[in-house]
C-alpha cells in the first residue's frame, strides 16, 4: 500500500520568527517544553542529515525517545521536514513516518503552522480519522507549548 497523509494547521499567536528560531534551536526544547522533553541529544550541524534525539518524561505517556532525521531545513520559507527514526505509537504499527511543518506570516505576531504527516503501516492497512488525528493532536500539542512558553517569556527568541 502507499503512503497516506494527513494535513492540518494551526494559529499561532507568535511571530513566524520567533517561532522558527526555537525550532531550530532543539537544545531549548526541555526550557520550552517542560515537563514533555527531559533532553536532546543532536548528531550533526542542524541542516539535512542531523539526527535529534528527543528524551521524554515519562510522565507525559508518549514513549521514551522520539529521533528524527532533518530532510529540510530552508529558513526561507521556514519549511521543515523530518524522517522519524523511533518513536512510541498509539496508533499502530508504523512502517514509516514522516512530517513536514511549514510556518507562514499572518500579522507580526501571529503566523500558522501548516502539518502534513506521511506515514505507512507495516501491515498495509490505513488508520481511522481518530487516530490520524491523535497523530495530528501529538505535534500540535507540543507546538502549543512552544507557542505558550514564548508568550509568557517575550523578550526570549526576539
């Protein structure tokens, strides 16, 4: 079977900027996402090629470690794109799985996170639109504690 996508986006209320320099900078992830990321670990110079290894809380309940492999990186267009090496899911067994997250401008303090997911399972069959949007929710719920930690902190990524 081929891959399947799901798409969706999300309102920001911070800047495009300030938003793509935190993703950028994964070694602020446990700051920014308290209580979620316990540490990062990064193999590489951050373009295409670099791994990240995300340590999660255990506490969070979504696995222990999420890698990724940077596809693209165009601080351009603020796309990026990730291959997912490792990662604990609730959906099914994944045989692939990959993102790609394109942040555009809407004001100067607001912009919207565009998502699309790739994935396949390894048994061929296609996720319900429950679980493709469990998928869709775990992304947007840490980009909504990215977006709440520079809120309270505005002087942070400016």
């Amino acid at each position: 079977m081929a891959p399947a996508f799901v798409s969706d986006e999300r309102a920001v209320t911070v800047s495009v900027e300030r938003l793509w320099k935190v993703c950028l900078d994964v070694h602020s992830l446990p700051k920014v996402c308290a209580g979620f990321i316990d540490a990062v670990e990064v193999e590489g110079n951050g373009g295409p090629g670099t791994i990240h290894i995300m340590k999660l809380n255990p506490a969070a309940d979504a696995g222990s470690v999420y890698k990724t492999k940077i596809v693209v990186c165009d601080s351009a267009t603020h796309v990026l794109k990730a291959e997912v090496l490792e990662v604990k899911s609730k959906v099914g067994n994944l045989k692939s799985h990959s993102t790609e997250t394109k942040l555009e401008a809407t004001g100067d303090a607001s912009c919207v996170a565009k998502l699309t997911v790739e994935y396949e399972l390894k048994d061929g069959a296609s996720l319900s639109p429950e679980q493709e949007k469990m998928i869709v929710d775990g992304y947007f719920s840490m980009l909504q504690m990215i977006e709440a930690y520079l809120v309270a902190h505005p002087a942070e990524y400016a």
